[in-house]
C-alpha cells in the first residue's frame, strides 16, 4: 500500500469508526482501482496517483461514514469484508 493509499485508510477510520483496519485498506483499495480502472477503460489519459487520491479522498468525505452499510447489503462485495476481515 502506498503512502497516498494510507493516508486515505487512516481518513476513512476517522470517518467510520465501524469499519477495520482490514476493512479500511480493502475499502481504499477498491476505490483505488476502480477509479483507475474505469478512467483507463474509457481511454482517458493516466494523471497519476495524486488524481487518483483526489477522487477516492472526495468519495471518503462524502460516503465514508456509510460505507459498511453499502458492503452489508451488497452481494458483490460483502464476502470481501465478513467476519471483520478485509482481502
């Protein structure tokens, strides 16, 4: 995990006293790779991590304190997060 991704696991703890440790970085890293996933499938240009820390670190403000509702209710997600454990 890199230096920008850590500093986004700790955000998002601060955020979301509900979540892990464990749950945090899988968070983080999803976000992180969706964002850079879907920008390099619609074909668009790689800006970096700090464009990608940008994005993840909005999301994080605006949805943290929510996300394990979301992980909970979602089949395509929720066995990456059962039993407290993350990846």
């Amino acid at each position: 995990m890199n230096e920008y991704q850590q500093k986004l696991v700790e955000l998002l703890l601060e955020k979301n006293s509900s979540l892990s440790v464990h749950q945090a970085q899988t968070w983080v890293e999803l976000l992180w790779d969706d964002f850079e996933t879907t920008r390099a499938k619609a074909g668009r240009e790689y800006k970096g991590s700090e464009m990608t820390e940008r994005i993840v670190r909005q999301l994080i403000e605006n949805h943290g304190a929510r996300l394990h509702e979301f992980f909970a209710t979602n089949p395509k997600y929720k066995h990456l997060f059962e039993n407290g454990q993350g990846h």
